[in-house]
C-alpha cells in the first residue's frame, strides 16, 4: 500500500514519506520557504507499529531546498505515555534508501555517513524557539539534505503511530549558526546500594568562539542530577545542571552566556542513585538500562560555524567547592517512573491492508563475511583489553590488565607519572589462546606490568608488549617468558630518544626494524633497529584534524610488509596516516563514517584495514572494513543485528578463523566475529567468484546440455581436420611410427638442438613468470 501524503501550502509545507521497497524516500512540489515568513515542515512517523519494546525506529524526510534555517522545534502527538525519547537528526544521506522508516538496531543506522544532531525531546517537553538571529543551517548547500526522525517507543505499539514535530523554517539567513555538542558516557556501571559518578572530560580545540545558549539533560530512571561546566584557567563556571526527571525540554542558560574558547576545559556529570536497587545496571539502549547525556546548544558567527560532535572520554575530575551544585538523591515519583511495558505478546506479522509493522530479529546476515559468535568465550577470567595480537601458527594473543581498570580512579599525576608504582598485575596477563575452543596454551607476565596497552607478536615469533604506566616497551623471543630488550626507562616519562610517555603500539619490519607509537603524550612515532637503537622519528602535535603526520594522540599502528607502509590510527582525529618505512607519509584515510579510530590491522589475505570506533550519537560501536588506499568503507560488522560492542579498544585477524575485539569497558568481553567463509585470494574476488557462482546455480541443466552439444559439433569437425592435416603433413616432425624424421638437406629450419632446447626453455620460463606474476595479483 503506497502511503504519500504531500501538500503544498503558501505558508505550510507537510512531507509524509513513501512507502514500499521499490520507492526512494523523497517529496515533491515543495516550494522554497519565503526570506519573511516561517513556514512548518511537518514530519510525522507513516503509521508506525511495534512488536516488542524498546525499539527505535528512524524516518527520513528529504530538505528539497539549498539553504533553509530550523528556528523553531514543535513535537506533535509524542506524548511520554508511548515514546520515550525523540530526536532529529540531520545527514547527506539516510543509512536506507530502500524503506520509509526502520529500526536502527535491526536493519541498520540513521545515516550513511556523519550525522548532526538537531534537537532532543522526551517527558512531555514543550516547543522551543531558538534566539533571535540563530538558526541550524540545513539543504543542500551545507550537505544535509534529509531530516531523520527517530523516536524511542517504550512499549509494543499495536495501533498505529504518527508521532512527530513540526520544524520551524526560513530562507533568512541568520547572524549565528546553531550546533549541538553532547556529552556522553559508554562504560558507566551502577551498582546496587551505590551513588555513581559518569563523568566525562574534553579540551575545546576549536579556533573560533562557542557560545552556548541552552541544553538538555537526559538519562533513564536512575538519574538525579546531570551538570556541565567550563574550566578556564583553574576556574569553574555552570554551564548548566537539571534533575533529568524533569520534563526533557533545551532550558536556555542564565545571561550574560558563557563562551567557550580553545583551550578551554568541558566537564560533564551525571550523578546516579543505585541504593534502591538489586542488580547492575549499564548504559544502554533499553528502558532498563541507563544513559547520562548532556546536550549542549550553541552557536557561532555565520563565517566561522564548524559542527562540533562531542565529549565522551571518561574521566573522573573533583569538582571544586565552589562550583558544586546542591540537589537531593530523594524525589517524588513521577507519572513515568510508575508505568510498566505492555505485557501482550508479539504480533503475528502484517495482513493485508493493515501499516507496516518493524521487527527484531536475531539472523545474521549471510552475505556477511564475519559474524559474531555470542558463545565464544576465552578460557581465561581477564580484565580489560589493552590489546590482542596472533602467531604464525594462528594463536590467539591477549594482553590484559587483570584488576587494573584504567577508568576506575585517576592513575596519573599532571606530570604523566604513575600514581601506584606498586600496582603490578599479580596474573599473568600475555596469554596465548585457542582461537577456536577458546582454551588458554600458555600465559606469563605476572607481576610485570600496571597498565598493559598494545601487543605484536613479530614475524620471529617474538611477543612485544607496551605499558602505558611504565612508561616501556618489551620483547619476548620466541618461546621465552623473559624480555631480553626493555626500551625506556621504568616509570620515567619523556620525550627524547630513550624515553617514551605512555606508549600505546609496536609493529616490526621485515629487517626487524621496530616501530612504537608514543601516542599520549608525545603524538610521534619512533623507529628503533632491532637491538633498540634509536634510528628517527615521525609526525608531530595537531590539535586540528585533517593534516598528514600530524597527530593528536597515536594509538595503534599496523603493518603492510609487502608495499612497506605503516597505518597509524590516530585517535582522538579520527583518521589513519599512513607511513613509509623512512618516515614519509603518503596520504591520510578519512572518512565521515570514522569517529574515534581505536584500534587498526591490515590483511594481507584480505587486502584490506580492519579497524574498531566507538559509538556516537545515532551510530553504534562497529568493525569496519576500509581500502587501503582511499579508506573508503566497504563493510560494517555486524550489519544486520545490534552491534554487541561497547568500548572496543583492540582487533586481531586470524586469517581463515576469525576476527577478535577486545573491550575495554566492563566485562571487558573478548568477541569473535567468526568467519563464515574460508578465503584463499582477496575478498572481492571471493565475491565476483560466488557471483558467477549465483549466475550459474540458476541456469537449467537441460539448456548447459544443449549449449554443450551445440557448441561440440563444429570443435569435433575442426578436430578432426587437424588431426588430418598434421598426420599427412610431408615434412611432419615425427612420421607415423612415433620416430623422428632426419634433417634433410632442403630442411629449411636452421634450429639446432640446443637452439630448440633454449627456446623451449624461455617459452616455459616465460608461461612460469606470467603464472606467477598472475598469482601475486591474486594474492596481493
């Protein structure tokens, strides 16, 4: 059933999205708002129905026009009885192009690539007007040309929904464009009979001013109090701070603003109560799980506007006395908090003529060339994963910080140095695994190592670990349970040649030249030779993105020994700088699908970079699969189910088995993504194999028999014309009997033995060298 409802009005516009598979999502006829009035573009859900709770469901609404401003934001119909929260969201394009909404945990995201938050709404928030002058600025000109409503249903919605807003619009330029900055945690866990801290740290970095105006709080039931503030030169300022039980509306911050400038500190916390409950609870997507969120509106003068995405390192920080805000863990019970979900069960699916109806299912895509085991599990009780790595004879590698949590309590000084020098890890944390049974082989390192970060096990067989507290980088040989080269000095930082600041990574030529990424402090890395003699070192500090060789914080570094690059995944930019082995850089992997790039691996027999990014707002924790020279993404993993990731902090491929993930948030869960196919070339080529493969499974047997007798006739014909041809042949090489002919004196061949031998030989070499030089195509 085609559902397009579309009017156009002088001062109204209303825009309902199309439905069926065969139709792109899109309006038409839409008239361009007047520079004087402010005309209502209508986004309404198209009949919505559920089957279970907590689903998100997202519908795109095409912007038909180059340049228009949002002034204004009016929900409609989204009452807290049935949604739990709204957002808008604005992209270039939607993540589906095939469907008129979805769930994004099921069938995919919100957008294709970046995403921009535009508004936040839930607990019966009222409309909000911007302040004069200031409009989000959206079209085609500034690359968002669809408004992507997503909305939270709590319960099983049987009837059908058209919840939505009404955004407020107009041609007229502004003096000040609008963005929103979020605050967000990931990891946060709350315990039963506790109070909780979810504090989360960032430096501005921008080059222009920021000035906030309003902002959100956010968080499900366990929440009390959610506050954010600036530090600027060791002063605090309250940007904001709200009890999230309220209704969830932008509230605009107290006059004169308060502008943010580089350098600046932005602090952000959301203060939990657990002392009423009996179980854990995390942050997550469901009503029973937890968010803390601090939305933050601002603005900027028209020519200097940069969309900035937000803040979520999680760092603990003391609030000075000054700045504290005074709030009560006790509140009254709000009409939400007593509801309870639906309790009927699932539909039976869609009969004729009734909407549409989302979902969830659990079914692994099988196009999917990795899909994620959720009954692995390593034979070993780690902490978290500061990095994985495998052998040659395809050996899972761990290397975890057993009872060290990083984000438990600050470990570090102002200086960089370790606050618990007597902290060593009592287990043995460098463990090698079955990567199929999940059976430990053999583990050492105990009572080494504080915070354990990055491992790589060498083409030897040695085993090279950092430590972020020590301030070191260690070799194993092959087979030994005791380094025989320490670089750096214990618990020392620094930055000359024989001392590092929390180093994250090692990888290893095939000259056993070493390479370390000292990637906290120092934003460099370093090439050693194999006895640990310094040899040079690259890249450099960059606050700003998007400059090759400069880097904010080096967090992983892989290897690609046949073309001698270097992939360095630079963090906090959210890129990959790729390296030569003399320090030249190359060219610069970005993408707007990138968020915080943690960990990197290229494979070989892939031909292709691995690499993990944490969550943001719309789009989940996620593998990605990128080319190696553009960095374009040609896969996400998992595709089709809801992404099991949280922090993913390191990968490892173990070709043909499977690829691993290490988290680094509670508890600290190892995922294999098992590989559903055994690969023996480049992965693209497995697809245009099972392409052909596809095409011919599908042609009848009875028309290939034909086709095969057609085509055999005249082959016979022309055999046995050659047969004939040859056999009769006067100066044939051999006659009849298999002997071969003497030389005649008319023979014109000149060819001696040894001439045809040579020959022979070069036409073999040359039929061997094109073999060869096919196969490492392939293989490449």
């Amino acid at each position: 059933m085609l559902l397009l409802a579309l009017c156009s009005f002088i001062v109204t516009v209303t825009v309902v999205p199309t439905s069926g598979a065969s139709r792109r999502p899109g309006n038409t006829g839409t008239s361009v708002p007047s520079t004087r009035e402010v005309t209502r573009f209508k986004m309404r859900m198209p009949n919505v129905v559920t089957t279970t709770h907590d689903q998100y469901i997202v519908a795109p609404f095409p912007v038909k026009y180059d340049d228009v401003y949002i002034v204004g934001y009016d929900p409609v119909d989204a009452s807290s009885d049935k949604v739990h929260h709204l957002l808008l969201y604005g992209c270039e394009e939607p993540a589906r192009t095939d469907l008129p909404f979805w769930d994004i945990g099921d069938m995919g995201g919100i957008c294709a690539g970046m995403s921009h938050i535009l508004w936040a709404w839930a607990l019966d928030a009222p409309k909000l007007d911007l302040p004069p002058d200031v409009g989000f600025h959206v079209g085609r000109n500034p690359k968002i040309k669809y408004l992507m409503l997503q909305i939270h249903y709590k319960n099983v919605m049987k009837e059908p929904d058209t919840s939505g807003i009404d955004v407020l619009m107009t041609a007229k330029p502004p003096a000040n464009l609008a963005g929103i900055y979020l605050f967000a945690t990931g990891s946060t866990v709350i315990s039963p009979t506790k109070v909780v801290n979810a504090d989360t740290t960032c430096m501005f970095k921008g080059a222009h001013t920021v000035t906030p105006f309003a902002f959100r709080t956010h968080t499900h039931l366990l929440g009390r109090q959610v506050t954010a503030w600036r530090e600027r030169d060791s002063h605090w300022t309250v940007l904001g701070t709200r009890n999230p039980r309220l209704p969830q509306m932008f509230y605009r911050m107290d006059e004169p603003y308060n502008p943010i400038i580089k350098g600046d500190v932005l602090h952000a916390r959301c203060v939990f109560d657990g002392r009423n409950i009996t179980h854990t609870v995390r942050i997550g997507g469901t009503n029973a799980d937890e968010m803390c969120n601090f939305y933050m509106m601002y603005y900027m003068k028209y020519d200097e506007y940069q969309y900035y995405e937000g803040c979520y390192r999680e760092t603990q920080f003391k609030v000075p006395e000054y700045a504290k805000v005074t709030f009560s863990l006790d509140y009254t019970t709000t009409e939400e908090d007593g509801k309870t979900p639906d309790g009927d069960k699932e539909g039976d699916g869609n009969k004729e003529g009734e909407p549409a109806v989302i979902t969830n299912t659990t079914t692994e895509n099988k196009r999917d060339l990795f899909v994620v085991d959720r009954d692995w599990k390593v034979g070993i009780k780690n902490g978290q994963v500061g990095g994985l790595s495998h052998t040659s004879e395809g050996h899972l590698v761990v290397f975890h910080r057993g009872a060290n949590d990083w984000s438990a309590k600050p470990w570090f000084n102002d200086q960089n140095e370790v606050l618990f020098q007597d902290a060593l890890i009592p287990d043995d944390v460098i463990v090698f695994v079955n990567p199929k049974s999940g059976d430990v082989v053999k583990k050492f390192g105990g009572n080494t190592f504080i915070m354990p970060h990055g491992v790589y096990v060498a083409e030897d067989g040695a085993v090279w670990v950092t430590d972020v507290a020590l301030h070191q980088i260690m070799r194993y040989p092959a087979n030994s349970t005791t380094p025989d080269l320490i670089l750096g000095e214990k618990f020392v930082p620094g930055d000359d040649k024989k001392h590092f600041c929390k180093p994250t990574g090692v990888v290893v030529d095939k000259d056993q030249n070493v390479y370390v990424s000292d990637g906290y402090c120092n934003s460099r890395v370093i090439k050693f030779t194999r006895d640990g003699e310094y040899v040079a070192e690259f890249g450099g500090l960059s606050e700003e993105g998007g400059k090759l060789g400069g880097f904010f914080l080096v967090h992983d570094l892989s290897i690609n020994h046949e073309r001698e690059e270097i992939y360095v995944a630079d963090r906090e930019h959210g890129q990959i700088h790729v390296m030569n082995y003399n320090g030249s850089f190359a060219r610069l992997l970005s993408n707007p699908s990138y968020t915080n790039i943690y960990s990197v691996e290229y494979t070989k027999l892939l031909d292709t970079i691995l690499a993990v990014n944490i969550s943001t707002v719309g789009r989940p924790s996620m593998m990605m699969a990128l080319d190696k020279d553009t960095g374009e993404v040609s896969r996400c993993y998992p595709s089709s189910t809801p992404s099991p990731l949280t922090i993913p902090h390191t990968l490892t491929y173990i070709p043909n088995v499977a690829v691993f993930i290490g988290e680094i948030s509670s508890p600290f869960t190892i995922w294999q993504f098992r590989q559903t196919d055994n690969l023996t070339e480049p992965e693209e080529d497995i697809h245009h194999r099972l392409f052909f493969n596809t095409l011919i499974s599908h042609i009848p047997i009875s028309f290939v028999i034909v086709v095969v007798c057609l085509a055999g006739i005249p082959l016979a014909y022309l055999g046995v014309v050659l047969i004939f041809r040859f056999t009769s042949r006067n100066d044939a090489k051999y006659d009849r009997n298999g002997f071969q002919k003497l030389l005649r004196d008319y023979d014109s061949s000149d060819e001696s033995e040894d001439d045809l031998v040579f020959k022979n030989s070069k036409l073999s070499n040359a039929n061997n060298s094109s073999t060869t030089s096919a196969t490492n195509r392939r293989y490449r």
